[in-house]
C-alpha cells in the first residue's frame, strides 16, 4: 500500500463492478459508507484509506479469477496486504477482515498518540548494503536509535529513525549515490514497536478467530510457508514488529515451484522490482489508468 490519489482510486470505486460489489460489503460490515470517509480522509494510511485499498485488493484477486484464468497454487501478501492475503485464502471472511482492519488502524493510531510520536519510516534505493551499513555505523557511535524495517531488492531498503534524524538520512543515502523516495508515517515493521503488537493482539486479534488458509501463504517477513491458523496469526501480529524481506518471499516462491506472479490491486512497488520481474513472469492487475500507464512503459 503506498498514497494513493482519491480522484484516480474513488472513481474506480464507484464504476468497476468488483470494486462495487466488495464495497457494498465493506459498507455492511461497518455500518456505514467507506467511500463517503475515504473521500474526506487527510491521511495517506487512514482507516478509510487503508480500508479502501483492501477492497481494490479483493476486487482485482476477483476479477484475475472472472477473466484471466487464473487459479492460484500460492499466495503473498507483503505488509498491508497481510489482510486481503487473510481474506483470499478463506482464513477470515472478507466482512471480518474489514472490521479487523479499521480496529487495527485505530489501534496503531492511539498507539503512535503516545509512542513514537516522531518516528517515520524511510524508504531507498540504490544504496548498496555495504554503504548502509557505514550510514548504520555513524547512528551507532552517536548513540542514535533506529530500526530496520525491510529489505525489498538489492539495494532498497526500509529503515525507521527519528524524524529528527532524517535530513542527516537522506544526505547520507545521496552520498552513497542512493536515491530517496519517501517517509512513511506511522512507521511500520520496527523491532521497537514490540508494545504495539501486544496491543493489537490483546485488543484486536483476541476477537477473531482464523481458519486454516485454503491455499499455503508466503510470510512476507522471511519466506516462511503457512499452512494454518496458528500461522497466520503469527504472520499478522509478526507485521508490527518484524521487517518485511521480499528477497525471501521470491526465493521461497522460486522453491515452489511459481513461474508467473498475478499482482491484485494498487501495487506500485511489488511488481516493479527488479528481483519479481527477474523471477517471475508478472501479470498486473490494478486500477486501469495504472494499468494503461503501465503498458505505455513497455512499449517505449
């Protein structure tokens, strides 16, 4: 899940059939209109907004199986999309899924009201690992806190620091001859955030009980292969405090044998990465004007 523009994600909402159908059920299970919230909603990662992505995510998994054929032996869902990973494979009910999603928002949210209030997480690329961890190595002998959040591909890196530490970051990406793309906030997948896991577990998850995922999932935290409830639930609360590696995500994929990677909803990280297009044959199957976008790419 990365920001999204209402105007592009809201219209398609409103028109594709599959988004319609699985909004209507989103709006049923809360009680209220999604589309009407996520319209207001000023945050990039809201309750709406991340609400309204696991929708997009549900309604292209429908549509890749209505009209492209596809019939899945494995599934991934890397960090937000843990939750329509959950759905997809049958270990909550979609209804479940959207009312766990907007109690984990507001979890996170009064978690970071009192914790961490000035911790982000940075995402760049281009910066090999030795050149980290020179940049890692000055944090340490000033004494200075941060955490790794995930490693996505060869040089691109995830890592929540203190806002205050940031410019000082980026200058030091830019002369490793990295490239910053943006900081996140809330942070995600910090080791630090050990309290908030225990809350959403206590909070959250104590309400909801998971089945047995009909097909195996890939834990997006190491590569792990999931064959039951207990691990899901232990993939989903690992989120909180655990980064993401994708490098082991692809590698355990390969090891299963998977050749082509069909990719649901608004990605625009995942299947851009060097290490998915090199291993996989990659079918996209988003927003249309993300997918026309796309096209116009391949074809320059």
């Amino acid at each position: 899940m990365g920001p999204s523009a209402f105007s592009e994600v809201g219209k398609f909402l409103l028109l594709d059939p599959y988004a319609r159908k699985r909004l209507a059920e989103a709006d049923e299970a809360l009680g209220h209109s999604v589309f009407d919230r996520f319209r207001t909603a000023e945050d990039d990662y809201s309750v709406h907004s991340q609400i309204a992505f696991l929708v997009n995510s549900m309604a292209m998994a429908d549509r890749a199986l209505d009209t492209l054929g596809v019939s899945p032996t494995v599934c991934t869902g890397p960090s937000f999309g843990q939750k329509a990973a959950a759905a997809f494979v049958g270990s909550l009910p979609f209804a479940d899924v959207v009312r766990l999603t907007a109690e984990l928002a507001r979890c996170e949210e009064e978690y970071f009201t009192e914790a961490y209030q000035d911790v982000v997480t940075h995402s760049f690329v281009r910066t090999p690992q030795e050149r980290l961890d020179e940049i890692l190595a000055g944090f340490d002998d000033r004494g200075v806190w941060y955490d790794i959040s995930g490693r996505l591909d060869a040089g691109f890196h995830m890592l929540s620091v203190r806002e205050g530490e940031l410019d000082g970051l980026k200058a030091s990406i830019s002369a490793a001859g990295g490239y910053s793309m943006y900081s996140m906030r809330p942070p995600v997948h910090a080791a630090a955030f050990a309290a908030l896991r225990r809350k959403a577990e206590e909070e959250v998850f104590a309400s909801y009980t998971l089945a047995d995922p009909a097909l195996p999932v890939v834990t997006d935290q190491d590569g792990t292969v999931v064959r039951d409830a207990a691990g899901m639930r232990m993939m989903m609360l690992d989120t909180f405090d655990r980064p993401i590696h994708w490098p082991s995500v692809v590698r355990t994929l390969k090891e299963l044998g998977v050749g082509t990677v069909c990719v649901t909803g608004p990605d625009n990280l995942f299947h851009r990465l060097d290490l998915t297009k090199d291993s996989f044959e990659v079918v996209t199957v988003g927003l249309p004007k993300k997918r026309a976008r796309e096209r116009e790419r391949r074809t320059r």
